[in-house]
C-alpha cells in the first residue's frame, strides 16, 4: 500500500495469487476496504477518474505469467531475452484481440477518460520492454526467472473474473496459434503506428460485436 499523487487516492499491490483465488481477492478487497472506511465515515471509490480537483486516474495493471506443467517454472522467463517464445505467443495474442477485450477491462462510462498520452495510461496498442506508456509491459530481463506481462488496459471498477479471463483467452490463443507480436516499441509509444484503443464504452462494445474470436 503506498500513497499516489493524488488527493486520498492510494495504490495497493497483490503477492502473485494462482487462478481463480486472483479474483477472488479482488472482490473481498473492494468489500473490506468500502466497509472499513464506511465504519468510519469515509467514503471509498474505485471509480476510475472521480471529478474532484487535482486528481489523477486510476488504472488496474493486471499483471501475468504462466507456469510450465513439466517443471513448475515460470513459463515467461528465458536466459536469453526479458521474454521466453511462449511469453512473445501471449503477448501477441493479448496485442490481437486488445480491442474486443477493451469492454472487459473498462467497463464503464468513466473508465475512457483515461486513456490519454502521457499520463502512465495507455491509448493506442502496444507492448514495449519497462515502459509505462505501453499497453502491455514486459518486465524483466534475461536471465530473470520473474519475468512477466503486465496488461495496463484496466479500471479499478472492472470485474476480475471477466478481466482475467479476457486477458486469458487472449493469450493462449496467441499461444495456440503461435502467433508472432509486432515489434515492440522502443521510443514513445505514444507516438507509434499502432490502433488507438476505443475512446468510449460504445466504441469498445462494437469492438466486441464485431469480433468472432
């Protein structure tokens, strides 16, 4: 738990949780922290950009890694680059079906006022190696057996079960399919050709209409 730049507004952090237990522990977190501060006639939100002065958006970066069924070891990591094949198949599958999966992750009306440039929040799709600004972060290096991908894409309001499984579906398919990602960016990602991400909940449920997968 540590102190954000805005007025009130608080970051918490999760210990890597397997499965289903990840968005269990949401759902209990959102609970218990509306009561305590209720108890105690504070009001708690985890709306997505509240309209009160000096205050900054907040995001809910889901981050991921698979472990390997033969040896339990982290499927992502590689001793060569910050990402494993199997990890750039993930990635590729998350970057594929970005903007289908947007109406999972931003649920709400609110949630679009955040993706703006240079803000720590994506607004186009991306990946990139320890950049904030791209949708979805590598972090680690070769050699670093804690290697993962980390999805920016999401809103504290979203509901993890779906957000989770989203992002789920997105990168085995990438996986099963061997899909290769696009290079990542190595400069602004604010400023590269890539699709923007839907600017509104209307933009983001045609997105899914539209999408067979």
């Amino acid at each position: 738990m540590e102190d954000e730049w805005g007025p009130g507004q608080m970051e918490f952090s999760f210990s890597p949780i397997g499965g289903l237990a990840a968005a269990d522990a949401v759902v209990l977190f959102r609970s218990a922290v509306k009561q305590m501060c209720q108890r105690r006639g504070l009001l708690a939100t985890f709306m997505c950009r509240p309209g009160l002065p000096n205050f900054f958006s907040y995001g809910w970066h889901l981050h991921e890694s698979l472990l390997s069924r033969a040896d339990g070891r982290n499927a992502f990591a590689s001793q060569n680059e910050a990402l494993s094949a199997v990890g750039h198949q993930f990635v590729a599958g998350l970057i594929e079906h970005a903007l289908p999966m947007t109406v999972f992750a931003a649920p709400t009306v609110n949630g679009y006022k955040r993706y703006r440039p240079y803000s720590f929040a994506p607004d186009r799709v991306c990946w990139a190696v320890e950049n904030r600004g791209a949708l979805v972060r590598v972090q680690g290096a070769a050699g670093d057996e804690n290697s993962h991908v980390e999805n920016r894409m999401g809103e504290p309001a979203a509901n993890p079960y779906l957000y989770m499984a989203a992002n789920i579906a997105a990168g085995l398919d990438g996986i099963r399919r061997q899909l290769e990602p696009p290079p990542p960016v190595e400069a602004d990602p604010y400023a590269a050709q890539a699709p923007m991400l839907p600017a509104s909940l209307r933009d983001a449920v045609g997105a899914l209409v539209e999408d067979t997968f």
